[in-house]
C-alpha cells in the first residue's frame, strides 16, 4: 500500500452537511472522499476527515487538476496540504496561485 501523488453540479450536493474548508500555509486534510464535484470555476471535493468534518474544497486551479489527474472519485482516501500561495503574477488582473499537494491511497 502506498500513496500516489466527474462532472458534477455542485448544488447538487446539501452544503449544510459541509464546512469551507479555507487553509492556512501547511494546513492538512485527510480523509474519505465522499463526492466530486464541478463547481462554478473548478472540480472541487467533499471530504469527510479524521477529525469528523466535512469539509468542501476550494476549487483552486491548482487543486481541481490534481483531482483530475489523479481520477479522484467517491470513497477514496485522500490526503490534501496547501502549501501556500505562489510567486505573484506581473499582470495585477490576476492572483498569486494557490498551491496544494494532493495524494490518493492506492491498495
């Protein structure tokens, strides 16, 4: 076992049974995905954590790609850190990136 670094409308999915999660630098989730989504701007996840929340990703960029990339689905074990946020860009119409380092446990 090892960790290896869908298109849904997200109002489908009741809010009250979730919490923004909004990371401070270093912060971690782990925990059981329990819906995938495709919001507004970004597919993002509900997961529910070891601590007995859950919480509703961001739907930043670099998040939703990794999620992608990695076929994040429904029951899988996960493992998120925002790492901070990124060199900001020359262009002021645009912010800083958020970056996140997601992994997914594979059996």
């Amino acid at each position: 076992m090892a960790w290896k670094g869908i298109d849904i409308d997200e109002n489908d999915y009741d809010e009250d049974e979730s919490v923004f999660w909004e990371p401070d630098k270093d912060d971690k989730i782990q925990g059981t995905v329990k819906w995938v989504g495709k919001g507004k701007y970004n597919t993002f996840m509900v997961v529910e954590a070891e601590d007995g929340f859950t919480y509703k990703t961001p739907q930043h960029a670099m998040l939703s790609r990794q999620i992608r990339k990695l076929g994040i689905k429904e029951d899988d074990l996960v493992h998120i850190t925002f790492l901070g946020e990124g060199e900001q860009p020359e262009d002021p119409n645009y912010s800083a990136p958020k970056l996140y380092k997601l992994l997914k446990w594979e059996e």
